[in-house]
C-alpha cells in the first residue's frame, strides 16, 4: 500500500502592478477596481505555497526531492517575478488582469513546466496580504 502525502515549499516575491482590465473601460475599472487600479499601481511582498501530492517512494522515502521543488519555484516564480512590474515586464500579463487568482494559474503553469514530475502538482496558494489569498488547484 503506498502512503499519499503532500509536500509543501514556501517562498516571499516582491512585486508591482495595477489592477486594470483591457475588457472593461476606464470607468469601470475605477469602479471594480478602486485604488487598486491608480495609474501608478501598487505592490506586494507575496508569498506563495507551491504544493505537490503523491505517494512517497519506497527507495527515496519522498514524494519529491525538495531540492527539485525548490529549484522549480526559483526558476518558474522568483526569475520571472521577483522585483518586476507585473503588467510591464512579464508576458502574461499584457492582456490579463493581474489579479491574484490569475497569478497564481500562471504560476501553476510555469511550475508545470519546470517541475520534473509536473502531475503531482496539487496545489499554488499565494498570500497576497495579511488577510487576503488565494489558492489554486488546477484545471
């Protein structure tokens, strides 16, 4: 019988952006938005919880190595991230909304493409403030 465990790595990014949709006018991002949507955006220090699920390996005793978890996380989240304007400096971001729900589906899908094991990804949480995160389990 194998043991279905999950394995959690932490990580803090710093970023900028402003809450602002292409699909809505100016007023209506004022109005969805509010401050959040300033010309001059605003950041976060996020912090994110990237979570993969299996059973544990016999001959390692692991789900995953957590080296392997760690250098994902850097080479999907922190180089592509960290310290950047969001909306300006990062693709995805051009025509969505850079909310933090479609944050972290693009961080599920750039882990999915550095972890070496990408179907035990099972969940991306981000704490976007003190009171406010939002967690994401795939499609």
């Amino acid at each position: 019988m194998s043991h279905i465990v999950e394995l959690t790595r932490r990580l803090q990014f710093s970023a900028c952006h402003r809450l602002n949709s292409t699909y809505l006018s100016a007023e209506e991002n004022v109005k969805v938005y509010g401050k959040c949507n300033h010309i001059n955006g605003h950041g976060h220090n996020y912090e994110v919880e990237v979570t993969v699920r299996g059973p544990v390996d016999k001959r390692t005793g692991m789900v995953m190595n957590i080296q392997d978890l760690s250098v994902a996380m850097k080479k999907a989240i922190m180089d592509e991230l960290d310290h950047k304007n969001l909306d300006k400096d990062v693709q995805y971001f051009k025509d969505t909304a850079s909310t933090t729900e479609n944050l972290a589906i693009y961080i599920w899908k750039r882990m999915e493409q550095f972890l070496p094991c990408p179907h035990l990804l099972y969940e991306v949480k981000i704490k976007e403030t003190e009171n406010n995160f939002v967690s994401y389990k795939g499609a």
